[in-house]
C-alpha cells in the first residue's frame, strides 16, 4: 500500500506527547519507521511508534505537533512511508530555540547546555526533524518548549572518513545520529540561562571515531586493556576543554604498553591512531632517532614535537591531539649511565625527550605511545607520572582472547565459505594454551598451507590441480597438524623436553609411589583452586637414582599447567654465576606471564655447584633461587614449584629448605616384594625367572634407586637366557643393592 487516508487523534498518554512520535495502532502493520503526513497545503514528516489504546485507521499527535502542521481532531490525512536518502539526510548539527514550556514556570537556576545535547540525543536519536518543527523536550523535571530552527546535513564523504573534503549543507528535513551536534539557543523572550559549549555554534568533535569497532581493526583479547586505556588516556579529552579547564585536570601524554612478543602491542598502538579523530600518528622505530652526527639525534627527536608546538602555539586549548608512536623505545630510552664507555649519545637522547614531554613549556596537545619488550631496561625518569604515566601489560590473551582473535584471522575464510563445519574456534582456542596473538595467526596461515598443499600435483613441475582447488576448504585436520608440527608458543609448555625424563614410564612398584603422585596431585589442585597460596613449591628429596626427576616431570605433565618449564643444570654447563641465575630468573619471568605455571627446578646441588670437598657451592645463584622460591606470581597468577634433591641435609645447612612449603621423601626399593613387582611391572624377565630372583631376594636387605634398577635389569638382559637371572643377581650384590650385610639408610 503506497499511501493510506487516516483520521487525527488526540495523544493518547502524556507520556508518548514527549516522545516527538507520531502513534498509530498496533495491527497498523504496513508503515515502516517514518511516514509522510499530507494534510490540504503541505506535508511533513514523522517518526512512527504504536500504542495499543490508538483505534484502527487513526493517527495520533501531540498539541505541539498538531500546532506546527496544521492539524485538527478528526481531520482525515493522507499517510505513507517515508525512506530517508543516509548519504544526504544525516544532521551533522541542529539549531534549537528554546523557552520554558509553561511561561508562568520562571527557573533561574542555569542549564547545562552540554548535558541537555547528550540526553536529547538519548531520547530522539534516530527521529525524523524537520525545520520550523515544534515539539516538548523533557529535561529533568522541566518541560522545554524546542523550535528546530536550523539544520546541517552531512557530506557522504564524511561517511568514508574524509572529513576534510566534506562539506556542510542545509537540509529541510533530517535524521539526528548519535554522533549529531545539538546545539542550543535560548527565544529573545526567554529568562532561561545556558551554560556549556553547546549553546554556541563552535563544533566541538568527539576525539573517538564514531564508526570503530575492535573485530573490523583486527584486535581481539584486548578489551579489558582499552578500556584501561581509555580511562586513564582519552577521558579527560573526551570532556569539553572549559571543564577540564575548570577541574585543573592535565591530560595524559605518555602510555607504555609492554608484554611478550607478538601479544599485539604494535597492533595497538596502531590502531589507537585509527581510533581517534587525531592528526596522523608519526611512527617512529626507536634505533631510527639515533645518528652518528653529534646533536642529529636530540634533532630528531625536537622535529618529532615541532607540528604540536606550533598548532598549540596559534590554538592554545582547541589544538588537535598529536600522536607519537616508539617502536621499541628501549632502544632509545635505556637507563642513563648505564651504557659503560659509550659517547653519552643515548643519555641525550632520553634528556631531550624527558624535557620535550614535561619540561618547563609543557605541550598539552600530545600523545607518547611507546612499546617495549623490556620495561626493565627504561630510564624511571621517563616512567613518572606526567611522561610515559600509563603502564599497560599487553600479556597472553585468555581463552575468550583467543577466541576473538582466532575469529578475526578466520573471518574471510568463513565469510567465503573456505572453513570446513568441522572447525571449531572455541576447541582449538581450548587447544592453544599460552600462544600469543602472532602465534595464533601464524596457526592459521599454517592450517591454510597445509590444506593448499593437497591440491598441489606432485609433477615434475609444481602447479596447482585446478579441479579439485575448486573444493578448497580448510578443515580441523589442517589445524591439528598445524597444532602438532607446526607452530609451538614461545611460553608454552615444551611436551618433547619432559617427555624425555619419563621416557620409561613411571613404575608404580608400590605404595610410596601411588602416595608421592597422589601428593602431587593435591599439590597441583592447591595451586588451582587456593585463593590464599598462588604460590605453591614442594621439594622431592631423596637418594640419587630413586626417579625423582621422573616423578617431578610426571606431576608437571599430570597438572596440563598452560605453562610448565623444566629449570636444569644440563642447560647451564659452562654459564659463569652471574649468567646462571639470569637463566634461572628469565625461567620464572615466562611463568609470571601465564595465568598457571609449573616450573620444575631439577637437581638443585647441580645448579648450586655444590661439592662436599671443601664444601664449595655458588652463594649467588643460591641466594637468587632462594629469592625466586619464594617470590609470589603477580595477582592473578598462579606458581607451582616443584624441586628436586639427593642432598637434603646439605640444602637444610644452606637454609633453601625452609624456601619450600613441604618436602615429599622419595624412598628407594627396600623390600623383595617392591623388587618383584616392579619386575613384573618392566616385563623384562619371565615368570620362573622372576620367581628364581623373588626366592633369592626374600628376606634379604634391599636398597636400590628405580632409575639404577632399570640400568642392571638392561645389561643383565643382553646375556642369554639361562645366564641372566645369575647375572642381574651378581649386579645386584656388586652395587651392594643386595645382601645381609647391606647398609640401609633409615
């Protein structure tokens, strides 16, 4: 139906006269948002609501809007939809005039300009207006009597961003956007007093881009840190200039933003620019400042502030936002001092820019964004309030992070119909514990080579089988092969490197080991589920050769820890002390960095040079691990430590086991029936042999470590058969594991 003959009815609640809707019935199902009211002379147009007391055929109007048009109870009108042209019809600014409603009603209290723009927007956002339009406008507990005097439309060019080349229009009739400018002016009769910016003309745009959102720039897991951001950096200058003016308030002009490689900190930064309606940011690399010639490099870094001196210079309060990206600012901006006979280059460099971003004339139209790997290594002068202020970690994103940023990267696939069914996002981020944002994307584009591959012809030449590339998808079986071969997080848990210590399996030859494992697993369930111990460390001590590292490396791999790093000496050989306990202490800075770690500190005499001749060991990685052991992970974080020792009275003397919330002893096999079992267990003699051994081991003192077991068991093995059960005997008694007379430590 193009257009529909209806009656004019009064209002029918108070309520919906402030609303600036006209109100038709609800079976009225064929008018769309807004329609086209033609009286005799004119016609005008009105956004539609409904309202089930309004009768059939009937159109409802408020007094105000029956006064502009022109309208009369029971006057019959002519209704049809109105479809706005958005590349034309969009208010860029609205002028108002404005008055008490009722005359008698005389506030002189004054009315805040800028907040009655924000709630009219609220309230008629998405409406129809059109000029010399009259209507109520409801702010607080007063009822304003609003005349639209003047309207702006926007440029479509505004809608791609160009908003240089647009240009503004007068428009009769438009639509009032969120990002609109309402601006208000009180009638010559009126006694009502404005305050705030929005009484006057000077457009004030908002510093955030209306159309940005987090999926459409490639971001994903970082919610929580630009909302972070955003209220420490950009609230301030989101408020108009006269308040923050007022309130004494100086915006923020440094963020650093630090973590792992590849969790998106460039990626950011990046966008940041984007985000806002600012001058383009200017990206700096940090090593590019530097020059051989002497000042060239202070030089440098002046040119980067110079356009924000001078635009603050000529607009004061109204200059835009300048923004300055460093890439890498450890390169630049390291300790001063610290570069041992170097050319005092670098400390120039960091004077120039500490005096440029807070020096004696102060630059309030600048942004410092700067980001680094090593936060350790920056000068603190540059990291004190009023510099580089907010400190924001970018760390490895959570299982929601991983989600989004795994939808991201898979969004043309999808969208293109290139990603089998068989994909699940939330299995695979389920899978991709402690891989960071690079990593994550990296395992896409590996699932997406791996599944190309298969449409390759395995020629002498290598061209692509053009009838099956059509049939193109990439499936879960890519994206586990990926998972598998592939792509390995950096703070990821290292499978191949524990896998190797409990290569033989765990031999459970009795009850001590069930009861050591079951200790374990409570141990990790602490760690998990504790409030109170985020920090968890326990010591498996006993003699050597009895699997301690074994038992260790199976707790880690038991816990499925996103995080589980093993912390040995046969990586150190050869380190001098001071790089020893930098090895160390790197190992438990990646632990910091996932929400659950084990670390597993193996042999720790080992690690502390320990000898019994003398006796000698290294004090300064012992003092170091006795730091670290009892260092607690940051909030939010949880540690389970699990050491390892044949020394247990040495480390007593050493004070190292008080660093330990407890200790677990492990025993080495003491009875015959511990050795019987685990034989059977090994599978590595036969049933009347083991009897033979079971039959000569009983009632006989036994003392023998699992690990140095399984070492007699082999050479005993590679002899024939009649000679090996002799043969392990004998081995049995030379290692003084065997015999009446053999020592058994209590």
């Amino acid at each position: 139906m193009s257009s529909r003959v209806m009656q004019v009815a009064r209002c029918p609640t108070e309520k919906l006269s402030l609303t600036n809707f006209a109100v038709i019935s609800e079976k009225e199902a064929h008018f769309e948002q807004h329609v086209t009211v033609r009286n005799v002379t004119h016609k005008y147009v009105f956004s539609l609501t409904t309202h089930p007391s309004v009768n059939v055929g009937t159109i409802a109007f408020s007094l105000p809007q029956r006064k502009w048009a022109g309208l009369s109870i029971g006057q019959d009108v002519e209704v049809s939809n109105y479809m706005f042209d958005k590349s034309k019809q969009c208010i860029s600014s609205m002028t108002l005039q404005i008055d008490f409603w009722q005359k008698k009603t005389v506030d002189s209290s004054p009315y805040d300009s800028d907040a009655m723009a924000s709630d009219f927007i609220k309230q008629f956002g998405g409406q129809a207006f059109s000029t010399r339009q009259q209507m109520v406008y409801k702010f607080g507990d007063t009822s304003i009597e609003v005349l639209v005097k003047d309207m702006e439309g926007m440029d479509p060019s505004i809608l791609k961003g160009d908003h240089v080349a647009a240009k503004k229009h007068k428009t009769e009739i438009g639509l009032l956007l969120p990002n609109s400018q309402v601006i208000f002016e009180k009638s010559d009769s009126s006694s009502m007093t404005l305050i705030g910016k929005s009484k006057t003309r000077e457009s004030r745009q908002s510093i955030i881009s209306p159309d940005w959102n987090f999926e459409k720039i490639g971001i994903g897991g970082l919610d929580k840190e630009f909302s972070d951001i955003f209220r420490r950096a950009f609230a301030s200058r989101v408020f108009p200039p006269d308040i923050v003016e007022q309130m004494g308030c100086k915006h923020v002009k440094g963020i650093l933003l630090y973590g792992p490689p590849g969790c998106g900190k460039t990626l950011m930064a990046r966008q940041i620019g984007k985000m806002l309606n600012a001058c383009e940011p200017k990206i700096v690399n940090g090593p590019e400042i530097l020059n051989k010639y002497v000042g060239e490099s202070e030089a440098n870094i002046r040119k980067l502030f110079a356009d924000a001196e001078d635009e603050q210079k000529r607009l004061g309060a109204n200059s835009g936002l300048h923004i300055i990206i460093f890439d890498e600012i450890d390169a630049i901006c390291k300790q001063r001092g610290s570069m041992a006979g170097s050319t005092g280059v670098h400390d120039t460099v960091v004077n120039q820019l500490l005096s440029k971003m807070d020096g004696v004339e102060q630059l309030n139209n600048i942004l410092v964004i700067g980001m680094t790997n090593r936060s350790d290594l920056i000068d603190e002068a540059l990291l004190r309030p009023g510099r580089l202020e907010v400190k924001m970690e970018i760390g490895l994103p959570d299982e929601k992070g991983r989600v989004q940023i795994l939808h991201i990267h898979t969004a043309k696939m999808r969208q293109y119909k290139l990603l089998a069914p068989d994909v699940d996002v939330k299995e695979l981020a389920g899978d991709t514990k402690n891989y960071s944002g690079a990593e994550l994307e990296g395992l896409v584009r590996a699932a997406q080579s791996t599944a190309m591959n298969r449409h390759i012809k395995a020629s002498s030449t290598v061209e692509v089988n053009i009838e099956t590339a059509e049939t193109l998808q990439v499936s879960r079986e890519d994206f586990m092969a990926a998972l598998n071969n592939d792509v390995k997080p950096a703070f990821g848990t290292n499978e191949e490197e524990y896998a190797s210590f409990i290569m033989n399996g765990i031999i459970r030859w009795g009850d001590p080991v069930s009861a050591i494992l079951d200790d374990g697993e409570l141990l990790v369930q602490q760690t998990k589920n504790s409030e109170y111990t985020p920090l968890v460390s326990v010591l498996l001590e006993g003699p050597a050769n009895s699997g301690k590292t074994a038992l260790a490396a199976k707790i880690a791999e038991d816990s499925k820890f996103p995080f589980i790093k093993i912390c040995s000496p046969d990586k150190m050989i050869g380190h001098s002390e001071i790089a020893k306990c930098q090895a160390i202490k790197k190992v438990f800075e990646d632990a910091y960095k996932s929400q659950l770690s084990c670390v597993v500190v193996d042999d720790i005499e080992r690690l502390l040079d320990y000898v019994p001749i003398g006796p000698r060991f290294s004090n300064l990685v012992l003092q170091a691990l006795l730091v670290l052991l009892k260092k607690p992970p940051p909030k939010g974080r949880k540690l389970l430590i699990v050491g390892t020792s044949s020394c247990k009275d040495v480390l007593k003397e050493m004070e190292m086991l008080n660093a330990f919330s407890t200790t677990i002893h492990i025993p080495n096999i003491s009875r015959g029936e511990q050795l019987v079992d685990a034989l059977e267990l090994l599978g590595s003699f036969q049933e009347k042999e083991r009897a033979i051994i079971a039959d000569e081991v009983k009632g006989q003192h036994l003392w023998i470590g699992i690990k140095k077991l399984i070492m007699l068991i082999e050479m005993a093995s590679q002899m024939d058969a009649p000679y090996r059960v002799s043969k392990f005997l004998s081995l049995l008694r030379d290692e003084g594991a065997l015999g009446s007379s053999t020592f058994v430590p209590i």
